[in-house]
C-alpha cells in the first residue's frame, strides 16, 4: 500500500549570475574574448563599445534578480560600473592584434598521406596504407593489432587481405619521415631509425643495432655487462659510445613533427614589474572588454513600457526585451567581478610571496597553500582554486602558472618551514652531482637531504624524484 508522506530538505542552489561568474573566472584570457563573441552573437542587447555614463565603481557581484512586476528604470541598464581605476597592461593601445598568433602548419596524418601518395599504389594497396596511416598514434606509434586492422579493411572497406599483404604495405610506411614512425613497439622504432643511418656500416651503429636486437631487455635494465658477455664484446668503450648513440635516438617519432599539434602562444592573465623594489601589478587588457548595453533596445524597453500592458503581445515582448537586458547586465557584471577577483587574488599571491617576486630565487619561495589565499581575501577555497588553475602571471624572470608559487611546506631542523620545491631544487641538485657508475638510492638521498636539515622521509623523496620525472638509481646508472 503507497503511503503520502512530507518532507522538509535544506538545498543550496547557485543562482544564473552566480553560475556565469563561476565559469567566467575559471577560463584564461586566452578563451576570455572567444566567450565574449558567442555572448555578442546570442544576445542583441549587448554590445561592444564604452558606455555613455558613468557611476561610482560598483565592487560587488549582485545577486539580485529584478521581477516582472517592478518599476522599469533604464538608468539600471545603463549604468557604468567602470574599473578604469585598476592598471590594465595595454591600456590606450589600440593597435593590438586581437587575433591569437597560430602558425600554420599540417598534421602528421597529413604529412604521412602526402608521402603515401608519392609511393605510386594502386588503389587496393593505397587503402591498405591508408588504413595504417590512421592507426598511427599521436606518438609515432601503431599499436593497434594487424589481425584487427585486416578486419577493420574488411568491414569498413570490403577489403580482404591477409597479413604478409599488410606487413608489406606497412615496411614501406616505415620508410616515411620521420624516421621510426608507424613501429609497433619501442625496440622496432629504434631499429628503423638506425636502420635509416647513412652511416650504418659504422661500428658503433652495428653494435648499437646488436644491443637493440639481441639484448633489448638487458638494455632496458641497463645491464651493461650481461650485454658484453652475450655480445662478446670486452671493450667497455664499444657499449658506451653505442649506448649514447641509442641515447639520441627519438623514442616518440610522433612527437618530432611541428604539425602534429596547433601551436598556441601562451598570453598571460597578469603582467608584474618590479620598479626600484616596487612590485606593480597590471591586469592584461584583454581581461577588460569595453562592453555595454545596447541603448536601442533600452530604449525599446522603455517604449514597450509607456504602451498598452494588456497586449497579450507586447506582454511577451516586454518580457524578451526585458530578459535580454537583464542577461546582458549580468553578463557585464560577471565580467567585472572576474576582473576584480583575479587582481584581489594575485594581489594576494605577490604579497605571500613577496621576497620570491622580487628577483626570482626559488630557494625564497614560501610554503603556501590554497587556504592561506582564500583566508587573505575572505573567498572561497574552490574560488581560488579556479584562479590558480588557469592563470599565469609574466614577471621579469619568466611566465609562470599560478599553481607553480603554491607548495607543501617541510619541516627543517631549526623548526622552519621551506617549500616543497626548494627540497625538489636540492634533490635534483644531488642526483645531477651523483657518481653516474653508482648513482644515489631514495636511502641514500634521503640521508643526505637530513644532513642538509631536511626532516623527510623516504617515500617523500620517491615521491618528489617521480615528480621531477627521474628514474631510479638502476635506470641512471651509466658506464
């Protein structure tokens, strides 16, 4: 038997303006103007330009949604909440190029068809190779079965084939630039490309072809005298100079080609100058869109308004208008509120990290978290977060993430706290000073790193060796 029953629940809703501020803050300046042209498109109340009046600045974010049955003061949408009192980097300069530089250029997949169609193929083969071509990865690589790439041409393609067919076709794919593309593995991929050497009767590129046939596994490992046992090779020098030789070989033949991804040029969100000790923050211009309501269609509202409401349809016009003005205010006020927030932000960043922003000496970076920010300027953590998470900032000495100035902080033998990264400085500095014949355990390094005053545990600095993207003692080891 069903049961009617009531219950009371407590739910905390965003409301639109506060939704469209959220996914505003959260994209760089880079996206700050593609968003900005699909607001123009969709919304005909909104225009580009200066607005005609202004107002004292308004620093809050308003929550407030008018109703239908308030009384119309155009004023509200024509008010300018102007930010001119903040620094924008490029402000008055009106011959920037509001276009993003992207370099023109062909995709891999491209450039490899282009080389399939000088082989002279008949149609059944130039399919083959064509299927092969599209199996290549991002990296260089085909790791998709042959037994499943025959299938793929016999259904999509109604193409029977068998595998000497396709190993056939696929040689002469590997012939293409760059060398060692369309290999099926690690090892193939460094053979084709010692394979292409013109210098392939030299003995170096011999016995480094022995090494990558005969003993890839002991390679790997780096097992230096296992390979010269199975090679019979008594001359350490020999396995040296073929090892550094495999050592320049590319082992992502995906990778090398320019036009495999489009290249973007990194635009900053801040721009940071140190005057004389004087730390000045700018906020780029293109964070600071002259936008406006459009007067026509104010003034339509304030037409509609003055005329007959019991119009069914100029009702419903009313309410277009009206919803259209009141999505472009919000709109314009999201962005200003973006702008004020991304300055609180950094503004708080530089203060933290002051000592660091001044000439760039990493060992001067403080331990500093999310939280420590969010309590500054008294917002939310995730608010924070999305800042950090897309934004850059260009000092004298670089661009940096905003992420990069926050670390964990570790405990010291005097009782400090130093950042995370500068213990990653002094872990990188002692594996780049190790004895390469017998490089540093996680052990070993921890000791040292305590000697240095560092109270850090061993799996801390496993953790911290894998971030900086070293290989274990084994894998450093050289002849």
């Amino acid at each position: 038997m069903q049961r009617l029953g009531l219950s009371q629940s407590l739910q905390q809703k965003l409301s639109p303006q506060q939704i469209q501020f959220i996914k505003l803050l959260q994209i760089p300046t880079a996206e700050l103007e593609t968003r900005i042209e699909e607001e123009l498109e969709i919304n005909p109340a909104l225009e580009e330009g200066p607005e005609e009046t202004q107002e004292e600045p308004q620093d809050e974010f308003d929550d407030d949604t008018p109703s239908q049955d308030e009384e119309l003061n155009i004023e509200d949408y024509l008010r300018d909440d102007d930010f001119s009192g903040y620094k924008m980097q490029g402000d008055g300069d009106n011959s920037e190029d509001r276009d993003m530089p992207i370099p023109t250029t062909t995709s891999l997949n491209e450039q490899l068809m282009t080389q399939l169609g000088f082989l002279g193929l008949d149609e059944r083969q130039y399919a083959i190779g064509s299927q092969l071509v599209g199996s290549i990865e991002s990296d260089g690589y085909i790791r998709r079965d042959l037994d499943s790439i025959i299938n793929d041409l016999a259904f999509s393609q109604n193409i029977e084939t068998d595998l000497d067919e396709v190993e056939e076709i696929l040689r002469k794919v590997q012939t293409f630039d760059p060398p060692g593309i369309a290999a099926r593995n690690l090892q193939e991929c460094l053979l084709l490309q010692l394979e292409r050497r013109e210098d392939e009767k030299n003995i170096d590129v011999i016995i480094a072809k022995k090494i990558i046939e005969e003993c890839f596994d002991e390679f790997t490992k780096k097992h230096y005298q296992k390979i010269m046992k199975k090679l019979e090779i008594e001359d350490e020098e020999f396995i040296k100079d073929a090892n550094e030789l495999i050592r320049k070989l590319n082992p992502k033949p995906g990778g090398s080609s320019t036009g495999l991804v489009r290249t973007q040029y990194l635009i900053p969100d801040f721009i940071l100058t140190n005057s004389s000790g004087k730390l000045e923050l700018a906020l780029n211009s293109r964070n600071a869109p002259e936008l406006k309501i459009s007067r026509s269609y104010a003034d339509m509202l304030d037409t509609y308004d003055k005329s007959d409401k019991k119009d069914k349809k100029l009702r419903e016009t009313l309410t277009f208008v009206k919803q259209k003005l009141d999505s472009a205010k919000w709109f314009i006020d999201a962005i200003r509120q973006r702008q004020h927030t991304l300055l609180r932000t950094m503004q708080a960043i530089i203060d933290f990290q002051f000592e660091y922003f001044l000439d760039g000496d990493e060992s001067k970076l403080r331990p500093m978290i999310l939280k420590d920010i969010a309590e500054v300027i008294e917002m939310d953590i995730s608010t924070v977060s999305r800042v950090a998470n897309s934004k850059s900032v260009q000092t004298e000495f670089g661009i940096f993430p905003l992420k990069y100035f926050f670390s964990e902080g570790i405990a010291t033998d005097s009782g400090e706290d130093v950042s995370s990264r500068e213990v990653k400085n002094e872990l990188k500095q002692l594996i780049d000073n190790e004895e390469k014949k017998k490089p540093l355990s996680d052990d070993k390094l921890e000791k040292l790193l305590k000697e240095k005053g560092y109270n850090i545990a061993r799996r801390t600095v496993a953790k911290y060796r894998e971030q900086l993207n070293i290989p274990v003692a084994r894998l450093r080891k050289e002849l």
